[in-house]
C-alpha cells in the first residue's frame, strides 16, 4: 500500500470514528442509551447511560477528530495521536465489554476500525522512514 493511499485510508476511519463517537455519546446522554436497556448496566459504576455517553462523545470522539484533525493538517504529532485515537478505540471496546459482558457485532467493527488505524499508522511511520533512507 503506498503512503497516500495508507494515509487516506486513515482519515476515512478517523473522520468516521469521530462522527460515531459523537452521535453515539449524544445518543448515550441524550436517549439515556438509545434503546439499550438499563439492566446491561446493572453491576457497573453507572446507573443510567449519561456517563458511559459522556466518555464516548468527548474522550473517544475527541481523540478520534483530534487526531482526524491534525493527520488531515499533517501535524508533526499526528503518527501519535493517530496510535492513540486507534488504541483508545480499542481499549473502549475492551471495556465495554469487560464492565457490561454483552457483546454486539458493532463491537468487532469498532475494534477493527481501531486496529486498522494502528495498523495504518505503522505503516505510514515505515514508509516515513524508508522515504528518509532513501532521501539521504
């Protein structure tokens, strides 16, 4: 995969992953869960769906645009904010999944496109590295 088309890629899935992220917080906030049922949440720190949507709207939306943010701008720290945004998604996943114990096939996605984004990074590091040997 070349660096253009590994970096488009990239903010495709981290555009995408903020935009859910978002909704998904104010669906969370707003619709107290959007249809999931309270019981889910029962033995967990939360009562209703207002916190879990809070950190999914500001801190996994927020890593998602402001990483989508500063890889579209080509900032010098998008490669770590980018591994972060990726890694974020993923851990929110396992947590998810650790504190409710239900599973939904949208968390396979989620956790993909988290995975693809590290995966994207590394690849768009390597291939930074490799034009810098040759460049030399």
């Amino acid at each position: 995969m070349n660096r253009s088309r590994a970096r488009d890629c990239l903010l495709v899935l981290l555009w995408f992953g903020a935009a859910s992220a978002v909704i998904g917080g104010i669906l969370g906030v707003v619709f107290n869960g959007a249809g999931l049922p309270l019981e889910y949440l029962k033995g967990t720190p939360f009562d209703s769906y207002v916190g879990p949507g809070l950190i999914l709207g500001f801190v996994v939306g927020g890593t998602q645009l402001a990483a989508a943010i500063t890889a579209h701008n080509r900032h010098s720290n998008n490669a770590v904010l980018t591994a972060i945004a990726g890694f974020g998604m993923m851990i929110w996943i396992f947590a998810e999944l650790a504190i409710l114990g239900e599973f939904s096939w949208l968390q396979v996605v989620y956790f993909g496109l988290g995975t693809c984004e590290v995966i994207l990074t590394l690849v768009l590091l390597n291939s930074r590295k490799d034009h810098h040997k040759h460049a030399v």
